[in-house]
C-alpha cells in the first residue's frame, strides 16, 4: 500500500506543487455543493421540488457551456487572472442568488442570477490540468500528477455533499454562502501560485494559423469527447440507479450514501494505483479496456439485483469493482485530449472535455429516470453498461486517428525551442 502512495507523497514534497493541489481542490468543492445547496435551499423557501429542479439544470448547463470558452480565454491571457476574476464572480452571483433565494424574489431575477454564476464558474479544472505541465516536467512525474488529479475530482465529489449536509442544521441560506465562500478563497489562492503565473499562452500570438487548429476540428479530439459522452452517459444513469436501488430495492435511503462511497473507494484506489504504476507503451490502448471493465461491472450489479437468482449482497464489493476502472479511464482521457491538442489551445481542449463529461452525466441522470420509472433500477445499471459499453468499442475505432494525430503534435512539440 505504502509504493502505491510513495510517489504521490514525493510528488506533494516538490516546490510549487501543494499548494496549487490544495487551493485548486477548495476550489473546486462548489462543484459538487452548488447543486445539492440549491435544491436543499429552493424546496424549503419554495415548497417545490420543481422549481428547485429547474434551477439547478439553468446551473448545470450554464456552467457546462461556460467551460471551453473560459478555457480558450485561459490559452490567450494566462490563468491567473482568468480564475481570479471567475471565481470572485461566480461567487458573487452565487452569493447573489442564495439572498434572492432566501428572500423570496422572482424566479426570473434567481434564474438570471444563478446561470451568471454557472457561466462565470472559474474553469479550475481545465488550468490545473495545463499547470501541472509547467510545473512537474517529467513525463512520469506528470501522469502521477494528473492521476492525483483525477483523484481528487472523485473526493470533492463524496466530501462535498458531506460537508453541505454538515451546514444543513443552520439556516437554508448558509450552506450557499458558506460554498461561495470556498470558491473565491480556493480560487484567489490558485491564481497566485507560481503554477498559475507560469502557466502562460505556449507562444500564441492570437492568429489562428500560429496557434493552432481549435481542438473541436481534430479528429482524435473529438473521438476522445465522444467517448468521454459515453462514459459520462453511462456514470450518470449509474448514479441514478444507485439512488433508485437503495429506496426501491432496499428500502433505506441510509444506502444511498454506501452505494456512493463503494464507487469512489474504488475509483479512488483504481486512480491511485494507475498513477503509481509505469506503464510502457501508448496510454491510449488502455482506455477500451477499462471501458470494457466498466462496463462488465455495470452488468454485473444488474445481475447480483435481479428478483429470484440475484445476490444482493453481493451489489456493494461489486461497486467497489466496478469503480476500480472510472478514474483511470478519466487519466487516459485527459490525456489523450493533451496528446491530439497543440500546447496552446490546451485550456480550451480540457474545458470541452469537462463539457462533455457534464452534459454526458445529466443526460444520463435524465434517461435513467425514464428507465427506472418504466423497468426498475436494474434496468438502469443494464442501459449505463451498454453506454459504457459503445465508448469502449468507440475507443477501440479510434485507436489509430489518436496515433495519427497525437504523434504529429509529438513531432511539432519537439521542434519546437526550448
């Protein structure tokens, strides 16, 4: 257990690496927290879940839109002003949004002020991402780097429902300001960290010809985006069905939180050991297979809930299994997204890449609750599998465009001066 977690102490030890990870991970919490706080926040001033629904998807999609653009003005100006004026807006229209919440203003003026802080959200993922490429040079240290990375996406995504629901015994209105108030303070901190400054345009001079083709015109980029869709599709149906189990099958919501955590223990040790390792060969055969893996796992809690030869209790080390395979397939994909991107336009790459991931994820919520209405929760697990699925098989097609392309952005990178 200590190899596994050797290198990413070592890692840590390293000048200009800590701080950065750790204000980019406060940073980043408002992902997870917006959501919950706004449906907690909206259902008790309002009474309707409806409602609470509606604006949390205006949040959802307008933070979604907002990544890439973000993203593309990151790879002209440089991250730190970027994130630093982002996160004090976004946290402003959030603050703004909670008051009118609690307050009982318009619909209209909290919808407007809530999709402002979606698209002003500070595009913390897309820079750390990019930063980690000035700051760990090596390219082994560096695939330490973005695992940890992953890592860390999936524990802002357990720990921060966990510290929401601890704030939820004080007025509906403080859980909000208390996530507006991570998200400036983590982001004001990432912005001056020598990772942000360093993190400069490679050499752009804003002319299309000099910095190079946008990442949506390559065609291992957007191979990756679909794929990335896929699973995203398929995580969110998974999450769904999750939810769906523990009240329908179980009848105890006090599940529905293991169900969760099985998922990120093992998405965090698969993430974790992936990292440690040193693999030879391109990382882009990797990911079909952990897709598959994914996937086979999907069906496999299908099959341990069906009625009469299922194994229920077999449901949570096979969630454990099954998230073995989710943060890997992330590293992979963040890297091949790197790998078929010229270093200038990278920002804008990682920012389409998060869009995908989080419009693939509520579609997949969204399908899911069509499918456990009509065939049960298990059904659901079996629709997130064959999503899952089909993007490893698109990942085993696009095998050799992601060679094609991702080695002439190695051979043009190499040319270039140091």
């Amino acid at each position: 257990m200590f190899g596994m977690i050797a290198p990413y102490l070592s890692l840590l030890r390293r000048p200009g690496v800590s701080l950065p990870f750790a204000s980019a991970f406060v940073a980043r919490l408002p992902l997870a927290m917006t959501p919950l706080g706004l449906v907690v926040l909206i259902e008790e001033v309002s009474g309707s879940y409806a409602d609470a629904g509606l604006v949390t998807a205006v949040y959802a999609l307008a933070t979604a839109a907002s990544s890439p653009l973000w993203g593309m003005v990151m790879d002209r100006a440089g991250q730190s002003v970027v994130i630093a004026g982002t996160s004090l807006g976004s946290a402003a229209f959030l603050t703004g949004g909670t008051l009118a919440a609690a307050t009982g203003a318009p619909n209209l003026l909290l919808l407007v002020l809530i999709a402002g802080a979606g698209l002003s959200f500070p595009p913390i993922i897309p820079a750390i991402r990019v930063a980690w490429s000035v700051v760990v040079p090596q390219p082994e240290q560096r695939r330490t780097a973005y695992a940890m990375d992953a890592v860390a996406v999936e524990t802002i995504f357990v720990l921060g429902p966990l510290l929401l629901t601890g704030l939820l015994w004080l007025p509906p209105a403080v859980p909000l300001l208390v996530t507006a108030l991570l998200m400036a303070a983590g982001g004001l901190t990432y912005s001056r960290t020598r990772a942000a400054r360093l993190s400069r345009p490679a050499g752009g001079t804003g002319r299309e010809g000099a910095r190079g083709r946008p990442p949506l015109t390559v065609p291992g980029v957007w191979l990756t985006l679909f794929t990335a869709l896929g699973m995203s599709l398929g995580f969110g149906q998974m999450d769904v069905a999750m939810t769906a189990s523990a009240e329908r099958l179980f009848h105890s919501e006090s599940l529905i939180g293991i169900f969760f955590a099985c998922a990120a223990v093992g998405s965090t040790v698969g993430g974790l050991w992936y990292g440690s390792r040193t693999w030879t060969g391109p990382e882009r055969r990797h990911l079909p297979l952990t897709l598959a893996a994914y996937a086979t796992g999907l069906a496999a809690v299908m099959l341990a809930l069906l009625p009469g030869g299922g194994l229920p209790a077999l449901v949570f080390p096979a969630l454990v299994v099954t998230g073995l395979c989710i943060s890997p397939s992330l590293i992979v994909q963040q890297a091949l997204v790197d790998h078929n991107t010229v270093p200038d336009r990278r920002s804008e790459a990682q920012g389409w890449l998060q869009t995908s991931l989080t419009s693939g994820a509520a579609l997949g919520m969204a399908f899911a609750g069509v499918v456990v209405e009509q065939a049960g929760p298990q059904a659901a697990f079996g629709t997130a599998a064959l999503a899952v699925a089909a993007a490893a098989l698109a990942g085993t097609a696009a095998q050799r465009r992601w060679r094609r392309t991702g080695d002439g952005h190695d051979r043009a990178e190499a040319a270039l001066p140091s």
